[in-house]
C-alpha cells in the first residue's frame, strides 16, 4: 500500500479559434477526443480529458476558442460562456497562442477579460506552433509575454510535432491540489460516447465539406446501442439550416454523406475497437440554432439574454 501523496484538478485550456488546443489535449491523453478541423470554431463545447501519472491526475478541459460573439446567436454567446466558466472552475489555466499570431488585438482582449474575471487562477502560456515561426522571432513574443507580469510561467511548444508539451505538466501539478484520483486511473474521458460520436461525424463533414458548407451544420447521435454481437450500432441526424445545404452534404448520387460516414465509421470502430455500424440522415432544421434542448443535447449550458 503506497503512503505517496496524491494530486488531482482541472487544467482549463483557454485560448482564441484554431490555436491549436484540441492537438494539444488530444496529444496529452494520447487519445482523440476532441474533434480537430481548420475550420474555425471547431470545438462547440468543453470535452475533458484525462491524464494519470506520475502520482498526479490531470483532468484537462479543451474549451470553444474564445472571440467575441455574436450577441444576437444563441449557440455564440453559450460557446464563450462555456469556456469562461471553464476558467472559473479550474485549478490551473493554460492559454494557448498561436505562435504565428503572437499576442495579437484578439489575444490581448482575451487576456484583458480573463485578467476581469472574479477568481485568480494560476495562469499558465503556451506559444504553440513554433515550429513554424523562425527562431529569431520568438524572442521578442518571449518578451513581450514576461513583460507583462501575469504568467506563472510560458512555454514554446509544437502540439502537432509532440515539442516541449510533457514538460509542462511538471510544472502544473504543484498548483493542483492535494485530492485522491477524481476518476479511475484507466479513464481518459467522462464526455458520453453518444456525445464523441457526433463530434466525430461533424469533424468529418466539416474536413469534408471544406467552404461548401456554412458554420451552421450540427449533428445529433438519436441512438447508440452496443449489440449482442459486439458491434455497436449508431444512428445520426446531420441538421443543416436549408435545403441547399442539404443537397450539398448528400453530394451527388449521396457520395458525400457516404463518405463522411465511411471516415467517421473508421475513426469510431477504432477509438472503441470494435465493429461499428453507423446510419447518418441529413434534415433541415433552422431552429437548432436557437434552441436551448438542442444546446443542453450537445453538452452546452445556453446563455440566456
């Protein structure tokens, strides 16, 4: 029987569109969890992971990119609001910024309203992507990061190449505290299945679909059901806004949505290693928008104006 001390908490990871913080957490877990695309605002809602080791249970939250909403969109303003509440609830937060941008105005107004927030957390920066910026600038991102006073410390990492990420958990864990493990040792994630795979489907149509598509496309898992031969059986709404949009995700003679549903398929039967029968339908609906039980469906809490 081990007399070690153990620690357990929340890392919120924070930061604008694309910065790369769902690589990041996928990275950690050494799972996919969070769904990953360039398109911006990929990520809707906060998925958790989690990281057991070295005595210390590191429960991540990769958050919707922070931007400022559109006031009059339900979906935005819950967006943002789930990823504040993150920050608020968390032991640790860690911004992640695009190294390529650096501290540019949508940063800066981040970290302005973070600095605004009612409970001081240890905040944490990560300049990830520096694989691809010249070594020579990053001194003055350095410096103009630590000039401002407000990191506990800021780290120079490639989530996508694997550079410099575990050496920030070390780093993490003394400001997590003293807790027996929240969660069994073996879980990665206690985001419902149902839930990862409509994100999983969405990632695919989103790569998929490229501009085709506009940012109002969701999907919903309506039944998920592990059958007596092992195989697990799921059936998904594709909501689109328009009929247009809808032509558009089928394809011609449906080769989109055979498509999207064969690289999803692929993704799901090996994340849970298993056969996976998956049954996609796509239907217009323009409420789902504004919806506050489609929101809560999705893992967001709405908003409310």
């Amino acid at each position: 029987m081990t007399t070690d001390i153990t620690r357990a908490g929340f890392v919120a990871i924070i930061g604008a569109p694309n910065a790369g913080k769902s690589t990041l957490m996928n990275l950690l877990i050494g799972q996919k969890i969070a769904i990953v695309s360039p398109k911006v605002q990929t990520t809707r809602v906060n998925m958790k992971g989690i990281l057991t080791r070295d005595n210390t249970q590191y429960i991540f939250v990769d958050t919707p990119g922070i931007y400022k909403p559109n006031e009059k969109k339900l979906l935005d303003r819950s967006m943002v609001a789930a990823a504040w509440q993150a920050g608020h609830d968390a032991d640790v937060v860690l911004m992640v910024v695009d190294a390529q941008s650096g501290l540019n105005e949508k940063n800066m107004t981040i970290l302005e309203e973070y600095q605004n927030q009612p409970k001081s957390t240890p905040l944490f920066l990560a300049f990830n992507k520096v694989d691809m910026v010249d070594k020579e600038k990053l001194l003055p991102l350095l410096q103009k990061a630590h000039d401002m006073g407000i990191f506990k410390e800021i780290f120079l990492i490639s989530a996508k190449k694997n550079d410099g990420v575990f050496d920030m958990l070390d780093r993490f864990a003394p400001h997590l505290p003293e807790s027996p493990y929240l969660y069994d040792e073996e879980e990665l994630t206690d985001v419902p299945m149902r839930l990862i795979a409509a994100e999983m489907t969405r990632e695919k149509a989103f790569r998929l679909l490229n501009q085709e598509i506009p940012y109002g496309l969701a999907v919903e898992t309506v039944q998920y059901i592990s059958q007596e031969n092992g195989s697990i059986r799921i059936d998904q709404n594709i909501l689109v806004e328009r009929e247009a949009h809808r032509k558009i995700v089928l394809g011609k003679n449906g080769s989109k949505i055979k498509e999207i549903g064969r690289k999803s398929r692929m993704d799901l039967s090996k994340m849970l290693g298993c056969p996976v029968h998956l049954y996609l339908k796509v239907k217009v609906n323009d409420k789902w928008l504004t919806s506050h039980s489609f929101m809560r469906e999705i893992g967001l809490e709405p908003e409310i104006k």
